[in-house]
C-alpha cells in the first residue's frame, strides 16, 4: 500500500490527493484515512507543505462529498442498493446509516467521515432527504476540515509510525462513532452553557 500511495503522490503531487480523496468518498475502494495519514508523514519528513496538504485534502473531501448529495438528489436510494455493493458499499451498511441519519440527521454528516463505509452514505441520504444545499454544507463541509486535519495531523506527529492508524482504523473504526456523538453532545452542552452565562452576564 505503501508504495502505490508514494507512487501516486510522487506522480501527482498535491492535485492526486484531491482526485483520490474526490474518488475516495464518492465510493471508489481508497483507503481515504491510510492516504491522509500518508501524507501527513510527508508533511513530516519535509517533502509537503501542510498548508497545502490541507486545502488540497479539504478541496477533494468537499467537492466528493458534494457529488455524493447531487447523485442521491438525482437517483435517490434504488441507485444506491443497486450499484452500493458493486462499490463495497454493503446492504447492512446503507441500513445502518439510514438508522442512524434517521435519529441524528445532519450530525452524521460531520462525524459520519471518521466511519469508513458511512461517510460514503451520509451525503447520499441527505440528497435523497432533499437537505438544503446550505444545511447540508455547514454540516458536511466542517466535518470534511475536521477530518482532513485530524488525520493529516496524525500523521505528521506519528512520523514513521502512521503506519498505526491503518492498524488502528481496521480493528477499532466501529467504536469511534459512539465517542463521537459524546464528544458531540458533551460540546453542545458546553455551548449551550456558555450562551446562558453570558446572556445572565448581559443581563
């Protein structure tokens, strides 16, 4: 694996993380988390500039995200279920998300990226939902920054060891989205305090 991302960086540079984080999260079979990782390292040893690697990583996150909405708008679920598995997008992982986007509607479009299979979906149900392309891109673009520098940060600090989060991803993926939606609601309810004290402090 290694050597395919090194060789496809090495050949493409800033504009291949674009094209394959744009493939990546449309459905194609990219190890999405492995790359930015990868890259991260690269920002490591010097050979990539982090700014650079954000933007480009975030450009390709947002603009896969957002034909992944348009599809679901203009073919709805019947594409999905039928063409879903050719991608490795399973029937038990398209009922799962449509739980869980049911229950927490535009929130698994920020945390949806961090759970591979999920985030191939989310954007897909929110167009099907006919989401306001507003709503839908506060939501689905901040978790697309988030997760670019999340794992792009990783990288850089793990140095040669971002092999790990491969590892990592593989074996533990499924126990993130809970502590996720904790960290979540834990945040929500810090904002929300923080706005009462302050409008008591106005007062």
């Amino acid at each position: 694996m290694e050597y395919y991302l090194h060789h496809w960086i090495e050949q493409f540079g800033y504009i291949g993380i674009m094209i394959a984080l744009m493939g990546g999260i449309v459905g194609l079979p990219i190890p999405d988390e492995v790359l930015l990782t990868y890259v991260g390292y690269n920002v490591f040893t010097g050979a990539m500039s982090f700014p650079l690697t954000l933007v480009c990583s975030f450009i390709g996150a947002i603009i896969g995200i957002s034909i992944s909405y348009c599809l679901g708008i203009k073919l709805g679920l019947p594409f999905l279920h039928k063409f879903g598995p050719k991608v490795h997008i399973t029937e038990a992982r398209i009922e799962q998300t449509k739980v869980l986007f049911a229950k927490m509607g535009p929130f698994v479009l920020v945390i949806g990226y961090f759970i591979p299979g999920i985030r191939h979906i989310s954007a897909f149900l929110a167009g099907i939902n006919e989401y306001k392309f507003k709503k839908f891109a506060i939501y689905a673009y901040s978790g697309a920054l988030l997760w670019v520098l999340t794992f792009i940060t990783l990288g850089k600090e793990l140095g040669k060891d971002w092999k790990n989060v491969k590892h990592y991803m593989e074996h533990y993926s499924t126990h993130l989205l809970p502590l996720l939606i904790i960290a979540l609601l834990i945040g929500a309810c810090v904002s929300y305090w923080r706005l009462g004290t302050s409008a008591k402090n106005d007062a």
